[in-house]
C-alpha cells in the first residue's frame, strides 16, 4: 500500500472536513487511501456515516498525539 493521501481539515467546521474527504477521494480515484486530520468534533460522526454511506472503508481513526485533533485513514474500493 502506498502511503496516504493528507487532506488537513483543522480549523474548518462541518460540513468541511467530509467535503475535502469527499474530495479527495473522488479526484485519487478507485484504491486510493486518504488519511484526514480534523478539529471538529461532529466529525466523529460525519466521518464515519460518510464512509459506510458511500461504500468506503474506515481503516483507522483516532485522536492526535499531540492534541487536539482527530484523525481518519478511509479507502475507497479498487
């Protein structure tokens, strides 16, 4: 596997983070592996709904070390 794609979404609130997500994968195509850093805490919910309702994978998710943030690895099936 090649290393993540980083979309850095601190500092935006929702519906902002899913978006550039969104983005990101469509534009990386099928395969593709993006790992997105987000502040906001609705992300903890949109991420994920996000992910299973497109069909994507959450692989891991998780909080910064060092906080604050969050971050998510999705994939996108090849």
């Amino acid at each position: 596997m090649t290393d993540p794609i980083l979309v850095d979404a601190r500092g935006h609130h929702c519906p902002v983070p899913t978006l550039r997500l969104r983005r990101a994968l469509d534009e990386a195509g099928p395969g593709a592996v993006v790992r997105l850093l987000a502040d906001d805490p609705m992300a903890r919910i949109d991420v994920p709904h996000f992910a299973g309702e497109k069909g994507y994978t959450l692989i891991d998710s998780g909080e910064l070390n060092p906080p604050p943030g969050l971050f998510f690895v999705v994939s996108r099936p090849a």
